[in-house]
DNA sequence: AACAATAATGAAAATTCATTCACTTTCTAT
DNA sequence: ATAGAAAGTGAATGAATTTTCATTATTGTT
C-alpha cells in the first residue's frame, strides 16, 4: 500500500514509518500540512494518516481540502485530544476514522485495514480531472462526451488513474492489469497504451501518459 | 423504481402511491411490518420508506431485520416523533435517512433520490444466496468456486439479481442490458439466457432463471 | 388433441477485441 | 554523431464473444 503520513512530530513519523515499510508498504512523511496537500494532489495514497496539530496548515483543514478537491481517499486523523466533540467534527469534515494519542501500532494498522477495505469496497466513480470512470458500468465520461473503450483499455485507465503520478513499472502493470506474473515478449502494452492514449488524448492532442524511458509509464498527476 | 411502501394509515398511503406512480415509478404497499419483510425478502426494490408505528412489527424493526439479512437496500424511516433521540437510534440501525411528518412529497422525492444515489454509486458487492458478483472486478463466485461469465452474460446476470423476484419484460431487458430501445427480431435474448443458464445451474441443475410464458422472464428469489 | 405462439437449442456466421509482427521512431549513453 | 536499447505504429492474425439462423421443444388456447 501508497501510505501517507503528516506528522510534524519526526520521533513518531520516523517510528511509524519504520514499522508499516517493514510490513512492505511505501510511506511518505510530510512534515506539515502544507506538504501533505501538495503530495495529495499529485500522487495515490491507499490512505492518508494526519496528525490534527500541524505546523501551518492542520490536520482537519487539510482533510477538508483533500475532499473539496473530490478526492475519497481514505483519511485517518490523529490526534492527542481526545474530547468527543473533535471525532464529531473530524468525521463531518469527511474523515474516515479518528485515532487517539498515544495509540499502538497495531490498533492504527486494524484501523487502516478497516478504512481501506470499505473504501475498495465502495466507490463506483473514479475521477480524474475532467474524465469520470464508471467502474460498474464501464463508461468513461468527459466533458467532450462519452470515449468507448475496450475492456482491457478500461482496465488499464483504471490502473494508471489509481497510480497517477508515480512510475508504474512494466512488470507492476502486467501483473495487474494482465494478471500475468511475468513480462511477456511481446509489446502487448505498449500496443495497448497506443490505443489508450489515441482515446484520451485532449482537445490540444496533448496525452496524460507518458512513457519513462527503461522504466515504465507514467500517468501525469495535474 | 420500484418503491416499496410499508405504511397503515391507508390515506398517506394511497397519497403516496399515487404520487410515486404518476412520476413513472412501480409502488407495493405494505400495511404492516410483517408484510415489509416478506416483500422485501422477495422482491427487488430501489428504496423502502417505512413508517416508525406500525401494527405487528415496528418501522424500526424491520429496518433492524432488513439489515441483519445482509440487504443493502436504501430505508428511509417516515415518523410523527421528531424527536433527535430517535434519528440517531434509527440511523444507528441502518436506515438511510429520516422524516418527519408532516412532509411534503417534494421533500419526501428529494431524499430518495440523494439516498438512492448514495447507494448506487457505493456497492461493489452483489449477493444473491450464495452466489457473489464481484461488480468491479467483474468476477462472480460460489462455493463451488469462480464462474466465468462474458460481458453480456455478466451484465444480464447483474440485471436478473438486481430484479429478482418481479417479471422483466424483454423491452426492459433490451433497454437495460443492451441499451437498445427495441426489441430486435432475433433471439438473442434467448441465447444469452441460454448460455447464462447452463453456467450458474445449481449442483441439482435446477434453474434460477424461469420463463413467463408470454411475459418475460422471473429470475426466482431465494 | 391440435394449433399457434413462444421459448430453447446447437451450430454457423459475423463481429469485436486482444495480441502479434514487422517496421519506424525516439531516446540515452558513449 | 552514433549505436543499441526501448518505445511507438499500423496492419494482420487469431481467439473469443456476440449475434443470427434453422430447427426442435414447450406452452397456452381452443
């Protein structure tokens, strides 16, 4: 899992950070709250862990713009104070649960399973931008209108929209998108991605994907 | 949509329906909480309004039941009290949302289509007994282990589950699996029920899927 | 029981989609 | 600049799926 952690506290960041990479996740640490927007907007977290007292911008703010933006990714404050009214206003400001200091590492990691499953388990839209992926129905959507895609372009949109702005290697997009656990001779993605991108490409033929030589691809994050 | 009512005081009923009706909606009435259950348990419907004080079973408790059955299905909860004690008791037990009497239609139309809205877009799940659609993944599984469906028959099988219980018409399937506004001169509905039929036969070879001779067909509930 | 309408079936035809291939272009390191 | 690797392209292939068709079976009505 993508895990983002805003904790202006580096004892604790350092700490979490250490124990969910062990347990095979990527984590990034944002020392402010200013920071944890602007890694938000531009790469895919499964989860965002924010701390509520931050320097410049605080957790609950920066819960509140994370949602104005659209985004539903799951969000998890923490916090020392532990007064009722907080978790009242934090979950009304669109988080998705409300940990209080000091918590052990494995009740926040149950937290997290919690959150994550129900989030994958419910969202039907996916939106990035000014394209709108139905994910039951399998429509893509525009302002331009409707764009029809096959289903294993489909599949690969939604893949390259989860894991907008970070590399995706050819072997990462394989397994998943392919279901194949090795990269097969061919250049089946990239013959694929041709389509993809002839499909989605702007009013100005300007294209979202682009391809990190000996690398992989890269789905550009606005 | 299909509305199912569960209301004793027959004038607010008949209000109801009537308005329901007239805006192109399907509307069962129900006038006790026992009955609530039985259609509820049977038929396929877009949301349930459920009066608090009911004869037999309360509004409250067949929202509890309706839940403990594993449905989903949008409740909205129809009472005189209006007192908040009871909103948090109701929405505590599942029900999507609550009025107050006296309300007016308008008032009454707009919650269910944000509740029915809500719903939709947040279910990745589909359970029919014991078999499960995965509705993004595409996959559909049972005990006896993973059925590979075709996009169409995927599609029908979503459409049978969703309204299981209730007669569809070959006009409303054509519309609604294959987007056409007619019903074309071959058989292809036919065939793709053919097909889907021998894919998700029971252990026995008894069929879900029943035809009406003249009418369409029944997909049977429970 | 006989008829007409409707539904089911198996197989063929048509279509769509995923994949491959041969070739061109682009990129990076030297 | 250039070679070699990586990525892109358009067309062809092949496989899977959707649709059609001819035929048989079933159902409801008389």
């Amino acid at each position: 899992m993508e895990i983002l952690i805003a904790e202006d506290d580096e004892q604790i960041a350092n700490s979490l950070k250490k124990n969910f990479t062990e347990e095979g996740n990527h984590v990034m640490v944002a020392k402010d709250g200013e920071e944890a927007i602007h890694f938000s907007n531009s790469i895919f977290f499964d989860v965002i862990l924010l701390d509520w007292r931050m320097p410049k911008v605080s957790g609950i703010e920066v819960c509140r713009r994370i949602r104005e933006n659209g985004s539903k990714v799951p969000i998890i404050l923490l916090t020392a104070l532990s007064h009722v009214k907080n978790k009242v206003e934090a979950l009304n400001l669109g988080a998705d649960d409300y940990v209080t200091k000091p918590f052990s590492f494995d009740e926040l990691n149950a937290r997290i399973t919690a959150v994550v499953r129900r989030y994958q388990s419910n969202t039907n839209e996916l939106i990035f931008n000014d394209i709108t992926l139905e994910l039951i129905g399998r429509k893509v959507n525009t302002p331009r209108g409707e764009i029809y895609l096959t289903a294993k372009e489909f599949d690969l949109l939604r893949y390259f929209i989860l894991h907008k702005g970070s590399i995706m290697s050819k072997e990462e997009i394989c397994k998943d998108v392919w279901g194949l656990d090795f990269v097969p001779s061919t250049n089946i993605i990239e013959a694929t991605v041709k389509n993809l991108r002839r499909k989605i490409e702007d009013n100005n033929g300007k294209n979202l994907i682009k391809s990190i030589y000996g690398e992989g691809y890269l789905f550009i994050a606005e």
